[in-house]
C-alpha cells in the first residue's frame, strides 16, 4: 500500500510517499480503506520529534480519518465488511489501510459524508467534552473563546450557541474573526486590541462565566475577564507554556482552574460511540456545520504540512488517499 512516512525528525521535506507493507489485523481489530485523513498539530509536533514516538522508522503520521471496512478480525462482532467507520485516536492513519481496534471504531451514519467525519472527530470530540464535562455550559451562560476561528475554535462557539450560552471569540486577525462570526459567535475580539477591557465592556464588568483558554499564554489574562466564582477551562498551549497559578488568587476570588484532556475522556468503545452520536445528530439538525475543509492528496502530504504550519488555515486540512 500507499503511506506518508518519514525517516529522520525535521521539516515537512522529511515526508516520503511511499510503498510499504500491508497492515497484518489481529483477531479484535478491522482493516479499514481509508476514505478521508484529518490533518492536525499533532501530527506536525511528532514530525518534528516533540511528541514521543514508539518503534523504529519509517514512521506513519496521523490519528483520526473515516474509511470502509475491508476485512475483519476473529473475534470482532456487530462490524461488517464494506461498514463505514470513522476513528478519532488510531495510529498510522497516513496511509491507503489501517489496522483499526475494534474498541475505537466508530459507526458512521449515511448522513455523514467520510470528509464531513475525518474534519470534526478529534476536535468536535473535544469541543463536546469540554462543553459537557469540564464545564457543563448552561441557559444564559457567557463564554469566551480563544482561538475563535481555530478548528476546535468554531465548534465550541457552535455548541455553545445550541447549549443557550452566548459566545464571545479572540482571533488573531480580520479574517479569522470573519470566521469566528460566521461559525455563530456573538463578539469576536483580536488578540492585537485591548480585548480583556472589550471583554468587561462587553460583560457590564462582570466578566464571562466561563473561559476556554487553548493558548497557554494568556491563562493570567484569561482569569482576570472571568467573573468571580467564574471558571477556566485550560486545554491547550498553543502560543505557549502559561504561568505559574496562584492557589490564593483562585480562593480569594472564588475562581475554579481545570484542565481538560480528550484521552481522558475516551476511555471506551460506549463512550466513543454515545459522544460520536451525539455530535452527528447536531450535523444532521444543522445545528453543527463543518466549514469547508482543504484537500490535499495524500501524495502531497509535504505540501499540507507546510499550509498547516502557515496557520493561514480557518478550516480544517484534509489528506485523501
């Protein structure tokens, strides 16, 4: 088969597209022909060595994609040949086959289309759970949002919208803002302007209920527009490592800090696949929309690293096999 591999760390020149050997399934996992390959910063931090990698090169990229089965293990039971499945966490996705545990796969719905399903798994999974879990957003809630335009970014300002809460966005330019507005958010403010008093301005002084803060540096900031007895909710570290929180500052003001990880949370095939319905149901209401994802051939899987590290991309960055 077909695969994106890499031999040595570094820049996207390090992709090869290349033959390699079929995947050999054990008796619990499916072979799956992939359709559609999600793209993400992960993938980019484990070409470049941040990011642990176990075994010997070549090593195959990706983790969430959407394909049919093609052949199943022994002891699998209720999957078929030629099911469409989806999967948000299994390794070597860059490639024409993958071997898929059978607890990680993800019935996919006619009504969901293979691009539609590599585009909102890992992030929409996220935005679910950090909407349900880490915080439960509520009737009348005000939420603020970093990253606005980003993947994860536009599918929170959307089920914040669905929940009742009002969204408001930070982005990083003109046009991310665009796309923070159309995905529904009620303000969108730049990172460039003095958004923390835009954001008491906006919030009658009070600050925001809730604060989704995937940026890292900016956690400080993030509490001070976040009303007392308010909460943040730190997933990610996009700009950078945050620093240290002061205990007292959380009691004295009442303000809950917590963290929020999507491996965490997906701890079973039954969580998997009720998180995944749900978030399907919401396309399938329209309450969810996908933005129009960039398709890359798999073959030119350089090319895609280079336009996701641009961060020119609102949407997300698909590879097609």
């Amino acid at each position: 088969m077909k695969s994106l591999v890499f031999n040595t760390f570094g820049g996207p020149e390090v992709l090869e597209y290349a033959e390699i050997a079929n995947p050999v399934i054990g008796p619990d996992e499916i072979l799956v022909k992939m359709k559609a390959i999600g793209l993400n910063f992960a993938d980019i931090y484990r070409r470049k060595g941040n990011y642990h990698l176990v075994g010997n090169p070549p090593y195959i990229l990706g983790y969430e994609g959407a394909g049919i089965v093609e052949e199943i293990g022994a002891n699998v039971q209720g999957i078929s040949v030629g099911d469409r499945i989806a999967f948000a966490d299994v390794p070597y996705a860059n490639a024409d086959l993958v071997a898929v545990p059978v607890e990680k796969a993800i019935p996919l719905p006619e009504t969901i289309s293979f691009a539609d399903a590599a585009s909102v798994l890992l992030q929409g999974l996220t935005a679910h759970y950090l909407t349900k879990d880490s915080y439960a957003v509520k009737k009348n809630d005000i939420v603020l949002v970093h990253a606005a335009a980003g993947g994860v970014g536009q599918l929170l300002v959307q089920i914040v919208k669905l929940l009742g809460g009002t969204a408001i966005g930070l982005t990083s330019s003109i046009e991310k803002a665009a796309a923070a507005e159309e995905a529904g958010a009620d303000k969108v403010f730049l990172y460039k302007d003095d958004w923390k008093r835009q954001v008491h301005e906006e919030t009658d002084g009070k600050g925001v209920d809730v604060v989704y803060e995937s940026v890292g540096s900016t956690l400080q900031d993030s509490f001070e527009v976040t009303r007392t007895g308010g909460t943040v909710v730190f997933y990610g570290m996009a700009g950078g490592d945050p620093a240290l929180v002061d205990p007292r500052m959380l009691m004295d003001t009442s303000k809950t800090l917590t963290g929020g990880d999507l491996w965490n949370v997906l701890t079973s095939r039954e969580e998997r696949v009720a998180r995944s319905n749900e978030l399907f149901r919401w396309m399938e209401e329209g309450k969810v929309k996908v933005s129009e994802p960039t398709v890359f051939a798999l073959r030119d899987g350089q090319e895609a690293h280079r336009y996701l590290e641009s961060r020119k991309s609102t949407g997300k960055i698909l590879l097609i096999p």
